[in-house]
C-alpha cells in the first residue's frame, strides 16, 4: 500500500497530525481527527465518510501540508 495519494501527498492515515477524537469516539469506536491547522481538513474526522458512516480504518488520501510519521 501506498503512503502517498496520486499527486504525491502523504495519506491521511499516515500523516504525524492525525489524533484521536474522544469526545466523538465511542466505546467500541474511535474517532480521528485532523490536528493540522494549515491543512483544509483541519479538525476533520477521518475516519468517517461524507455520509456520516463510521470508518474502522482513516481513508482519506491526504493533503499538501501533511507530514509523515516517524518510525519508531
């Protein structure tokens, strides 16, 4: 899989600004949210969809202002 989205940002579920959401999780869900504040998606929760569907995994693909995370 890749780390990067076709114009070569680095996905969402990859980026070092991606948080949990605790006041929007549930007990047997997790939230993530944006913690980017240049990014567009900025407090945006990423693993939810359009329709307001909730997501086991983050699929956005990204944005420019995303950083990756570093390995541990």
């Amino acid at each position: 899989m890749s780390i990067k989205n076709k114009n070569g940002y680095i996905r969402c579920k990859w980026c070092r600004f991606v948080r949990e959401d605790v006041s929007m999780s549930d007990w047997d869900w997790t939230a993530y949210e944006c913690g980017n504040p240049k990014s567009e998606y900025h407090k945006s929760l990423l693993n939810v969809e359009p329709q307001g569907n909730k997501l086991s995994n983050i699929m956005w693909s990204g944005c420019r202002f995303g950083e990756r995370r570093c390995s541990e």
